[in-house]
C-alpha cells in the first residue's frame, strides 16, 4: 500500500539582496512553520560578527515564512536604507509570503595558524581569554593578536570588513568590561611599516601580508 505524499504548505526561505537564495525548511502547518522561523530568528542574537559580503559582493538578509495556500492574500512591505517603504513582492506566483525580517549569518574568519575558518566566538574563546596584554591589531583585510612573542594572523574578506571587526571588538570589550585586549587601526604608515617587518620576520610571506582582500566581484 503505498501512502500519500506529505504536502507541505509553508516555507522558510532564506532571501539574499532581496533574491530567494534557498528553502531552509518545510511544513505542513503554519503553527510548526513560525515555531522554527522564530527559533531561527532567536538564534541569530548571539550572533557577534555577521556576515556583510558574499564573492565580494555586499550583500544583506532577509528570512521569510513563505505559503503555497491560495487562500492567503496578504500584501507585506517593509523599509529600505532611506525609511521608505516598499512593497514586498515575489516573482514566483507559487508562494506568498507571511512573515518575513533581516537575517543575520554567522561570519567566518580564516585562521592563518590553523588554517582553518572560525567563527569570532570561537577566535575570542581560544585566543583571546587566555592570560596576558593582547595587542589586536588591523592591516590591510587582516587582524593581527599579539600577545607576548606569540603572533597570530586572521584573514577576512576585504578592509572594510577588518575594520568592521576591530569596532565590533571594541564594543563587545566595553559590553563585556573586558580590559586585557588592545585595539589599533592601522592610521599611519608607521604602524603598517612596523607590521610589515615584525610580520616578515616571523616568516609570514610578504605577498601575503599586502593583500587587501580575499574574494572580488563576480
């Protein structure tokens, strides 16, 4: 006896630049479908550092709870940049949305010692509350920690998200009254120069060290 395909009737899609980039989940009922969009979108607060571009491109989020039931016929607007309202619309006429709110995805960071991508919770747990001064520093699409003779190097995607970084760290260090860790933009050509031959005489390559970013346009 063969049994009767699920029919799923609500989506939770994730939305890139406005354009539907993946369904998440699915669901038969709406009550189940909100419980995982809410759930999701709870999740996102312990978010530290999130994700701004995608191949090179700035890009924003967005999480919807979309329907394939005919019977809804709800129009959803939300605000741009500027404060102006717009009307949200889909160019598939299969689905319809409910609910949908900015999203935010966990960035990644590559860890030059490790080469390995972490997250900057995890960069603050394993680098960043161990004993002693930490000295973080930007340059050019990278974060530099120093702490004693110990000299790490963490990869993003371009300047302006290093520079991202390095504010967000500030403010999580005024939020979490921790004192251990300072911060320096690299504002002068005396601080990169100084950099550049610490860097290059730990053996980090040169070509490497003068890199501004990771990905570009596609």
């Amino acid at each position: 006896m063969i049994k009767n395909k699920k029919e799923y009737n609500f989506f939770v899609v994730l939305f890139k630049n406005k354009t539907k980039k993946k369904i998440i989940n699915k669901f038969i009922t709406f009550n189940k479908a909100k419980e995982f969009y809410n759930s999701m979108l709870k999740n996102q607060e312990n978010i530290i550092f999130s994700k701004h571009y995608d191949d090179g491109v700035k890009s924003e989020y967005e999480l919807s709870l979309m329907s394939k039931q005919d019977n809804i016929d709800e129009t959803i607007y939300t605000k741009d940049l500027l404060g102006r309202t717009i009307k949200i619309e889909v160019q598939d006429d299969d689905f319809k949305i409910k609910l949908i709110s900015p999203f935010l995805i966990e960035e990644l960071i590559y860890d030059f010692s490790t080469k390995n991508k972490i997250t900057v919770s995890e960069l603050i747990k394993k680098y960043l509350e161990v004993p002693g001064l930490k000295l973080i520093s930007k340059l050019n699409n990278k974060i530099v920690v120093q702490n004693d003779d110990n000299v790490l190097i963490f990869t993003l995607k371009n300047d302006s998200d290093s520079e991202r970084f390095i504010d967000t760290m500030s403010n999580y260090f005024i939020e979490n009254k921790k004192t251990d860790c300072i911060l320096v933009k690299d504002t002068s050509i005396i601080q990169r120069k100084y950099l550049y031959d610490l860097l290059t005489q730990k053996g980090f390559p040169k070509n490497y060290l003068f890199r501004h970013s990771t990905t570009h346009p596609k």
